[in-house]
C-alpha cells in the first residue's frame, strides 16, 4: 500500500535513489544532491508558512511505501509561476498561406517568445519509480495533488497549467535545442536545463524575440514541437481526462506542449467530496470502487492513500486499513474523489 504526503527533511536520500531512474527528462529535479537539498527546504517552509494568497510557494510530495518508508514517486505543486523572475514559453501559432497563381495552399508554424510575470498555478515535477508504473499508480499520484490545492483554494491561483516533457532522448539530446537554443547560448542542452534551477535571466538575454518560423527548421526539429515524451503520454492523458486543455503555448528548450485548466473545473477539484469519518470496518466489509482518499484541514499533515468509501446520511465508513494510512479515527473529516471519471 502506498500513502502521500509532504516532503520532508529527512527524505534527501530517498528522493535521490528514486531520481536516479528518471534520465534526463525532469528538468525541475536535476540529480544534484545540493539542489535537491534546497527544493526540499523551499517545500517544508512553503507548507509552514503560507500567505493569505498565492506567492510563488513551491510543494513537494513524495509517494511512500506504507511499510518499508521507500520513496517511490513525486510530484510537485508551485501556487503562482512568476513573480520577481519570470517564466518563459514559445506561444505555438499557425496561419495559412495560400497562392492562386500557383494553387498552393501552406500551413506556417511561428514560435513567438514569452515571458510570464504573475503566471498561473503549475502542477510539476512529476516522476513516478518504473518498476511501479501502472494506470492505477500514475492516476493516484497526478490526482492527489487536486485534493491538496481543493482544501485551500485561496493559495493557488484560479488557473493551473502543467508544462509536459517534450522529446528528449536518454542521452539528453534534443533536437529542437540544437537546431535553436545551441546557435545562441553555444552550450548542451543538458547544462543549459541545470543552469536554469540557479537563474532564468541568461534566456531572456540570449533568446531573440523575433518569430521563429517552424517549418524552416531541420526537420527532426520540426516534429517534436508540441510533441510528448513517450513516458510522458500516460501522464498527459490523465490530465486531459480530468479536464486539462492545450495552451498554445510549448517548453523553450524541448518544446512540450503545455495544458492549462481553470482549477475549480478539474474533475478532481469539483467533484471531490468532504464527509467526516462514521465507521471504521475490516476492508472486506466495504463493497465500493476505489476512491483517492485524503485528510482534510490537515494543511503539512495532509496525506491521501487509495481505498474504498461508503457514504450513509452523511458520514464515511472507511476500512481500517485507510484509517491507519491516514491517521483517521472517527469524526474526522477526510476528501475523496473516484479514481477515474464515471
């Protein structure tokens, strides 16, 4: 059985060991132990010390192994993208030509250059280990995170984007850094994407903002704009069925696509219900579908597991097992929402 919850201080060791199988397609958790070290810290005062609104708090979440502590997932929430540094994406347009002279007609591809100051919310960083890869895992991590932000909706901003990882092969190669970002900053694009965890600023002092015009690069460029990793459909597909949209907007070093959704409009958001705790059963006395569970009010003790709920006049029975998971005892208030939409 697997729980999540709020990084901790402890975890470094078990978050690099879980890091260590995630190739070179997580850009915002980079295999150095230092910074790693400094995103946990970020995280731990992002839980214990929030605003009354949305300031740029970055959320860490980690998915443990109920009864060995391994760590065998992450997954990240910042409340606001922006603010003193901005955040930079290409705006995907498209405007067809045509010629009656020569009866052509042409679809042209333009990227154009932006920078966000006072962003949307962004669900990020996350990574699941392979060797615990299935639907139903991938599903309970993503989602989790909604039931956290649908607690305190006043610290995330109203609209939620989530950047997905674009083509990058496991050497980190990626063709369209070559083809653009190389000819201007002339280093990998490895380093480049370690660069930017210490400061953004060299990519809006090097990046032209002129259009780039698509279809002029070399052609393994061209295809990957917009385009997903392959390990990173499964997450996108999700994301899509809880509500997520295309943005128009893709990555600037591997350009991904990124999706966007009004956050009071994802599945997972609207539908998740708040009952307290009424009985605690053994778990083959509750006849239901599996629900993504979480603590309620519990803010740096939130955790969320997945097990079954009966509702009756208003109150939750709960097996024994997500009791214990969750440190529910009665009266307790929990959050739940169904695995997958009905």
């Amino acid at each position: 059985m697997f729980i999540i919850r709020p990084i901790a201080e402890g975890d470094l060791k078990g978050l690099m060991e879980l890091l260590a199988d995630s190739g070179h397609g997580l850009t915002s958790l980079p295999k150095d132990e230092k910074i790693i070290k400094r995103k946990i810290l970020t995280s731990v005062r992002s839980f214990e010390h929030r605003d009354d609104s949305p300031n740029g708090e970055s959320y860490l979440f980690v998915m443990v192994e109920l009864f060995t502590g391994k760590i065998v997932g992450v997954s990240g929430i910042i409340s606001k993208i922006g603010g003193f540094e901005p955040y930079y994406f290409y705006r995907l347009k498209s405007q067809k030509r045509y010629s009656q002279m020569l009866d052509v007609e042409k679809e042209i591809r333009s990227l154009h250059f932006e920078k966000i100051h006072a962003g949307p919310a962004e669900i990020c960083s996350l990574f699941l280990s392979p060797e615990f890869r299935n639907s139903q895992n991938g599903r309970f991590l993503s989602l989790s995170r909604f039931l956290f932000m649908a607690e305190d909706r006043n610290f995330f901003e109203s609209q939620v984007i989530a950047e997905m990882r674009g083509r990058v092969n496991e050497d980190g190669h990626s063709p369209f850094w070559e083809a653009v970002g190389r000819k201007f900053m002339d280093i990998d694009f490895v380093q480049a994407d370690y660069l930017t965890m210490k400061s953004k600023k060299f990519i809006e002092e090097l990046l032209p903002e002129e259009p780039i015009l698509v279809d002029v690069l070399p052609k393994e460029a061209q295809e990957v704009v917009a385009e997903v990793h392959p390990n990173t459909e499964p997450a996108k597909r999700i994301l899509m069925q809880e509500g997520f949209v295309l943005s128009g907007l893709v990555g600037i070093f591997e350009p991904g696509p990124v999706l966007k959704a009004n956050l009071d409009e994802v599945r997972a958001v609207k539908e998740s219900i708040v009952v307290e705790v009424g009985k605690i059963v053994p778990d083959n006395e509750i006849d239901s579908e599996t629900y993504v569970i979480a603590t309620s009010g519990m803010d740096k003790y939130f955790k969320a597991c997945l097990g079954k709920v009966k509702v009756q006049e208003d109150k939750a029975t709960i097996s024994d097992v997500t009791a214990t998971a969750l440190g529910l005892r009665f009266g307790d208030p929990l959050r739940f929402v169904s695995l997958k939409k009905k």
